[in-house]
C-alpha cells in the first residue's frame, strides 16, 4: 500500500462514522447562520453534510448548538484529535506526491490568462495541459460498468472519498451526467481501494468511477490538491482543468456547444 492509499485510508475513518443519513430538520443554526429545510446526508465526528432550502453545504460539529451536538454525538476532544490528524495526513498527502514528482503549479494572473471566451479557473494545482490532448484513461479497475466515451466529453473528476470538497461536488456531476448524457460521460477517478471507494454511501455517485491506486493520471499531471478535473472534447482536446466548483451548468454548456463535433 503506498503513502497516499494509506493517508486516505486513515482519513476515511474519518468520514465513516457517521450517524442515520437523511435525517431531516425544519432549521439548522451554525454560528450565526440559520438554514431552512434541512436535509443531513452524512456525518463524522468532525462535521455533517447536508443539502438545505439554499443548496448544499456542510458544518463542523464544534460549530452547532449544545442539543445538536449531543444528537450527533460530538466528542470535543475526540474531535480535535482527528482534525489534527487530517492536518497531517493532508499535508503528508502532498508531500508524497511533491516528492514523487516535481510539481510545475500554473497560476493564471491578469497577464497570461488567455484571451479567448473560454472559462479558465482562477487558479489550477496541477500541470496545465489546458488545449492540449490528454493520453488514455490509465487506471486499475472500473468500479461500474465502463463507460462509453466514443464521439462524447469525457470529465474526469480526481476525488476522494475523505475529502469534503469532492464529496460537496458529487451532487453537481450527478447532475452534470443526467443533464448531458447524450454528449457527456462523467467519470469520478480515486487513487483509493476498492475496498474503501465502496464503504461510501453518501452522497451517491451517479457516474462511472474507477480506482487507480498507482495515481499514473494523478502523478502525469502533477495534481497537488483535489477536487481536480479535466473537460475533454471528443477529439481528445482538454477545454477545462481546474476544480469543479468553478464549472457550473452554464459553463458546462459553452464548453459543449462550442468544441461539439
């Protein structure tokens, strides 16, 4: 097993412990914030995920009112020990890779950001290969069936299972995938096990998904921190690369339109 499968590992206990999904609630306040129309998706011991009557967000546990804590079990101590491991194993996480592979990291500033009407992420950590072709998927095994690319965008998301981003971001892809299932495949790749893909039940997964824990694709692009993903048209051309909070519906759309065969 190597570093970053056993950094995961770690931070999906994390992550696994959680309490009933779906648990619904008229309110929610979060330190200052009040949400209606509360819908818990999951929980650790650290924070709970949960779509509201806004969209989709997430809460640390330290940050609710006493009763909530109780319902959800919050340990302050227990809590604090395992934030202080994520801190770790994250940083461990990058250490890995930087060691692995030098990382060249692109930053698009005012001065070399291009200039077409593309959308180009404000910022990418990750080797830019954007307007370049990308190699074949490399990975160990499809999770799902596997997915027919043939004439269609392929998105391929890196993700994992103990990161909060890319778990935020699975309800937009799920989306994305039943939206645009004529012109676009979605696939949700993990440098993960098997073993530990499949202890995920929330938020569900809509796409294909595959495990590679040899990270080839993950190392080619020198990827430092996830949520990442890569847009690719149907000639093999990447028109997106960058964290998939920025590729919103309309986006999505222009990207489609413009590169469609």
């Amino acid at each position: 097993m190597n570093a970053a499968v056993r950094i995961a590992s770690l931070l999906f206990l994390v992550v696994s412990s959680a309490v009933a999904a779906d648990e619904t609630f008229r309110m929610l306040k979060v330190k200052d914030e009040v949400y209606t129309n509360v819908t818990v998706t999951s929980s650790s011991a650290t924070d709970i995920y949960f779509s509201h009557s806004r969209g989709l967000a997430s809460a640390k546990l330290k940050d609710l009112d006493p009763e909530m804590q109780k319902h959800f079990h919050y340990d302050a101590t227990k809590s604090a020990n395992i934030e202080s491991a994520q801190r770790q194993a994250t940083a461990d996480y990058k250490a890995a890779l930087a060691k692995a592979k030098p990382v060249a990291r692109q930053e698009y500033t005012r001065e070399n950001k291009p200039t077409d009407d593309d959308f180009v992420a404000p910022e990418i950590k990750a080797r830019s290969i954007r307007g370049q072709p990308v190699s074949q998927i490399a990975l160990e095994k499809w999770l799902t069936n596997p997915p027919d690319t043939r004439g269609k965008f392929v998105l391929i998301d890196f993700w994992a299972t103990w990161c909060g981003p890319c778990r935020r971001s699975i309800p937009e892809l799920n989306a994305f995938a039943a939206k645009y299932k004529d012109q676009l495949t979605v696939i949700g790749l993990s440098d993960e096990s098997e073993a530990d893909i499949r202890k995920m039940t929330t938020p569900h997964i809509d796409y294909a998904v595959g495990s590679d824990t040899q990270q080839r694709m993950a190392r080619s692009l020198q990827i430092t921190a996830i949520p990442h993903c890569i847009l690719v048209d149907p000639s093999g051309i990447v028109r997106y690369e960058g964290n998939p909070m920025y590729l919103d519906d309309a986006k999505l759309k222009h990207f489609l339109d413009k590169y469609s065969n």
